[in-house]
C-alpha cells in the first residue's frame, strides 16, 4: 500500500510519516504544491493525505488535476479550517474523506484505512489479528471460527484498535473516535473503561486472548498478550 | 421635531411679527393722512366762513349735508380754536359715529359767535378697515402659500437625505458591500453621502481584515495544535517515558484539544455574526432532535438519565449545520450538567422548542448565562463557556426567541419559533 503524504509543517508531515510506516504503509511525503503534483502525475498510490494550505498553490487545485487526469486515487483532506464550505468543495471535488486539524494520528490511520478498503473493494476484505477475524463488508467478528456478538461501539472500538495495533492510544483518541465530540460531554474516562472491559469480557468469554492491555492512565494498547 | 416643522415655525412667527408690526404703522399712517385731510376740509370751511363773514359781516347760510354740519352758538367770550375727534349722535342717520369737529370763535357786529364743524369720519373709517380687511386676507394668503411651497419644496429638496438614511439604515455590514449612495445636486446632501461612503469603505475594510485576521489566526493556530497533537501521540508510544510522565503527556494531549475546540467555537461564532449562512434549507426539527439523542444515547445511560420526549413534526427554513449546533449544545448541557438519575423533558410543537433538565445547580442568573466564557462558579471547567453564546448568536440572528426560566427545579431553555 503506497501513500503519498502532501503536508508543509514539516514536524506534522514526519510524524504523519512515521506513524503510517509504523502501519506497514510505504509512505512518500512532500511540502509543496509542485512537488505534489510532479508526484501524482509520475506515481499512482493508494491514498493521498492532502492538506489544503501548501506552498505554491492550495490542495484542492491539486484535487482539481487529478480528476481532470482521471487518477483514482483516494484522497483524505487534513485541514486546519473547518469549514463546512471547505468540506462541501473538497468532497464535491473528489475527495473521500475530510479531518480538521488538529487530530488524533490512530483516527488519520483508521480513516486511510477505510478508504484504501472501499477503493479495492474486490480485494481483502477481511482483518485478521491472531484468532480474531472482521469481515469488514458484512460488520461481523469471529474468534477462532466462532462468531462473537458485540454492539456497534464495541465493534468500531475493536477495529481501531486492530488498525492500531501495538500501538498505545489515548483515551481521548478512541473516546473521540466512538463519539465524536461528544466525549467532552462524559464526566470522565470511566465511561470509556466501561466499554472497554465490556470488549475485554467478550474476547477472552469467547476463547480470545487478552489483547487490551491498560497503559499507566493514558489509554490502552492493542497487542499480543 | 421636525426640520420643516420647527422651520415653519419660525419662519411664520417671525413673517407675521413683521406683517402685525408693519400693518399697524401702515393702519397709523394711513389713519394719519387721512385725517390731515379732513382737517384741511374743516380749516378750508373755517377759511370760507371767516371771508363770508368778513365780506357780508353776517353769519352764512348754511346747508348741512350728510357728512358735514355746522352750527353757530352765541357765546360770551371768544371761543378759542380745538380740533378733536369724539364720538357724535348722528341724527340723519340715527346713529353713533366717529367725527372731527373743528371749533372755532368769529366775532359778528360786535357779537361772540362759537361755530362748530363737523365732519363725519365715517368714509375715513370704512375706508379703513377695508384695507386692514384686504391687508389681513392677503397676509393670511401668503402666509398658507408659503406654507405649501415650503412643504412641497422641502419635501422634494430632502428626498435624497431620505433615501440615503433608508439605503443606512437597510445596510448591513458583511465585508463584501458596499454603500452607493445616490448623486444629488445639493452640496450638502453630497458631503453627507460622501462621508458616509468613505466611513462604510473604512469599516468594511477594518471588517474585512478583522476576518482575514480571525480566518488566519486560527489556522495559524490549528498547525501548531496539530503539531502538538501529534508530537504528543508520538510521546505516548515510548512506554518507558509514559511511566514517569503519562499524566503530564495526557494533560498536554487534553489541553491541545480544549484549546483547538475553543478556537474552533469563537470561528463558529465569528461566522455566524457575519451572517454567512444562509437559511435556505428545510430543517426538520424532531428528526434532529431524535438523532442527537441517539447520539448522546451513551452518555444518557452512563447517567441513569431519563429522557421525556414530546415531539410532533416540525419543519421550518433554517439551516441544518446551524440546527443541528442548536439542538447539540441545549441537549449537550442538559447532560452535562444533570445530575445522577435526573431528568431531561424535551418538548417540540410548531411554536417552540423547550429543553428542561433538572441539576445540582440553582436558578441561574439569566443576565449572564449568555455571555461569553461566563460558567457558573459551581461547575468544573469541562464546558468551553461558549455553548450558549453560540444558542443566542443563532437564535438572534434568525429571529428565534432564546429564553431561560428556573421552574419546579427544573432548568429550562425555549426557543420560540417566529409567529407564521
């Protein structure tokens, strides 16, 4: 799976970088307009991260270029201005997916990774981590052939937490990825811990490992036990 | 008070102080010269009985006539001459009347005779009040005709500064306007528009780069925060680090977020000030409340919240991102700051939209709980203090009316719907 990452903050485009090799993506990364379009007319990739305010020209008229060039590549737009006018253009333009920065790097990996699956839909669409199996079209999980019976949360909270695997997220990550901004409504985290040891439960009930592990307040990481 | 009335009023009460003192000097003048002219008449008879009496030394004959007597008295000494005018019985025409009589003495074989002469004033006086009836007919005239032309000239003469105040007063400030104020032919008018043109240009400008500067700010300011976002989730993989430091790194991670979410709200707020969106969709106000409480439904069990929903379908013109922020931020503090086991009753008809939730907080001050950054002193600083500042700036800018009442310990928050 090849991105191509379009970002001029250098410190966000490594570290975006980082974080997508760390998912076993192979990663391009670029600051400025011209680059991005030499790019995308020499290469074809699987999704490109593309922030709107470049050096040289903005992000959607590179958008613009590659529906003129008929390139089928997936988009996902990282913008600092979220508004809704921003967001109806890139997505009219072609653009698969919008997120306002600042965002939680795990929410960037599961959104690419939801692209890359709708794009190549006749392709795996299923994920494994050790005995658990998602089937990802028909929402379904299944623990050494069995199937297991989670609620819609729990299911989004494990596929997250399989795209980021071995990887510590933040509560504030999953909880934002589960409810939105809602989260902030919640007295605290333990509403989270809930929903967590209720997924726990039902793994291991299952036949499951262990696979959540508690990391010193902060949040959880999904991994071999 | 009017220009033109307080206008009018002085321009008529000084025309008539001038027209009431002129007409009076005119009435004495007149008055004057006429009876110098009756005193000629009467010292001309005085002039023809003295030569009668001096060529034919007897008294004259004399034939009254309708406006002019004269009569001789005898009389003991000589009479000395008075002209006066008194007021007389006259008998030819049986009535009482103004005359000027000139007494005199003449002397005949010997004899004191007093003669007296009288002439009737009453031509005079008719005459007299005639002019001061066509004088005071053709001052009232001009005066009305004044009145009219100035009305109907000032009138048009203004019409400019009218359609200028009406073109200001419907102006509306959104940076992109601007105010073409008509060209008149009257030099003030021009000054007028002309400062208010250069003043709207000047404003528009400072509005325009006060968003430029809102819009730029918070992208400048959503880099970094993106910057710390990530650097942050870059901390957090290194387990060893997160042992000593987990909470430092998680308060950090907390912060970026609240402050990226404030600066997000006060865009929000910008832009609803500057009027950018346009109510043109068709709202369905029950759907979005049973979304956004499907949404919450997490949040609504985690508290043993129980929810009285009484909604029929209401549709309206507004705008959906706009509604659906209004419904989100009364249905999101009527959670927030619920208590365990609370209530929340939410009531939806054509006319308005009540939101009421019982809490651990007392009546709250309706002066301020509007305002900016304002929190109640007894709640955490989970909120942003923008929520409601949001509500009102929506309501107030679709004309919806935003209320706050503390009934049966309950909190309650209406929206009324404009009237149909």
């Amino acid at each position: 799976m090849k991105l191509l990452i379009v970002e001029d903050e250098p410190s966000l485009n490594k570290n975006i970088v980082d974080y997508l090799v760390g998912r076993g993506y192979l990663c391009e990364s670029v600051n400025n307009f011209q680059d991005a379009v030499e790019k995308t007319e020499c290469y074809e990739y699987d999704c490109i991260i593309l922030d709107i305010m470049l050096p040289g020209g903005s992000g959607l008229r590179l958008l613009q270029q590659l529906k003129a060039n008929r390139k089928s590549d997936g988009v996902i737009i990282i913008s600092a201005r979220n508004e809704l006018d921003d967001k109806i253009a890139g997505i009219e333009l072609g653009a698969d997916d919008y997120l306002t920065k600042p965002f939680h790097l795990p929410e960037l990996g599961a959104r690419i990774a939801a692209i890359i699956r709708r794009k190549s839909l006749q392709g795996n669409n299923q994920l494994f981590f050790e005995d658990i199996l998602i089937d990802i079209p028909a929402k379904t999980v299944s623990i050494n052939n069995q199937p297991l019976q989670l609620t819609p949360k729990e299911y989004d909270m494990l596929l997250y937490f399989i795209i980021n695997k071995n990887r510590v997220l933040s509560k504030s990550s999953i909880a934002e990825h589960l409810w939105g901004d809602d989260m902030d409504l919640a007295d605290n985290h333990d509403f989270l811990y809930t929903h967590v040891k209720n997924l726990r439960k039902k793994v291991l009930l299952a036949g499951g490992g262990d696979y959540i592990q508690s990391i010193y307040g902060i949040g959880y990481k999904f991994s071999q036990a | 008070m009017k220009m033109f009335t307080r206008y009018s009023r002085l321009n008529l009460g000084s025309s008539i102080i001038i027209f009431l003192v002129g007409c009076s000097a005119f009435y004495f003048v007149l008055d004057h010269v006429l009876t110098q002219e009756i005193n000629q008449v009467l010292n001309s008879e005085k002039e023809e009985i003295t030569h009668f009496v001096k060529t034919h030394n007897s008294l004259p004959e004399i034939t009254n006539t309708r406006d002019q007597q004269v009569y001789f008295s005898q009389a003991e000494l000589p009479v000395e001459q008075k002209l006066v005018s008194k007021k007389a019985w006259n008998q030819r025409q049986a009535k009482l009347e103004w005359i000027r009589e000139l007494v005199f003495g003449i002397e005949v074989n010997g004899l004191h005779y007093k003669v007296t002469v009288d002439k009737s004033q009453d031509q005079k006086n008719s005459f007299l009040n005639l002019i001061a009836l066509i004088a005071t007919g053709m001052i009232g005239l001009s005066l009305l005709t004044t009145l009219i032309i100035n009305r109907i000239v000032l009138n048009k003469l203004w019409q400019p500064f009218y359609q200028s105040i009406d073109q200001i007063s419907n102006y509306q400030l959104n940076g992109n306007g601007q105010l073409n104020l008509p060209k008149t032919n009257i030099t003030e008018f021009n000054l007028l528009n002309n400062c208010v043109d250069a003043m709207v240009t000047h404003v528009e400008q400072d509005f325009q780069a006060l968003k430029q500067f809102t819009g730029n700010a918070a992208h400048e300011m959503q880099t970094p925060l993106a910057v710390i976002a990530v650097n942050t989730e870059s901390l957090i993989q290194d387990e060893a680090l997160l042992e000593v430091h987990g909470s430092t790194i998680s308060s950090i991670e907390n912060a970026a977020k609240k402050l990226s979410r404030l600066n997000q709200s006060l865009l929000l707020l910008t832009k609803i000030e500057s009027d950018r969106f346009a109510l043109n969709e068709k709202v369905e106000w029950d759907v979005l409340v049973q979304q956004r409480l499907d949404e919450l439904q997490d949040l609504i069990v985690l508290k043993d919240l129980s929810i009285e929903l009484k909604t029929v379908p209401v549709s309206s013109t507004f705008h959906n991102q706009l509604a659906e922020i209004l419904i989100s931020n009364l249905v999101g503090n009527a959670i927030r700051y619920n208590k365990e086991r609370g209530r929340i009753v939410l009531q939806l008809d054509s006319s308005e939209l009540i939101i009421s939730n019982t809490s651990g907080l007392p009546a709250l001050d309706k002066t301020k709980i509007f305002d900016r950054f304002y929190r109640h002193p007894e709640t955490r600083e989970d909120g942003n203090g923008l929520g409601l500042s949001i509500v009102k700036q929506i309501c107030e800018m679709s004309g919806y009316a935003l209320d706050y009442q503390y009934a049966n310990s309950m909190h309650v928050f209406s929206v009324r719907f404009p009237g149909k």
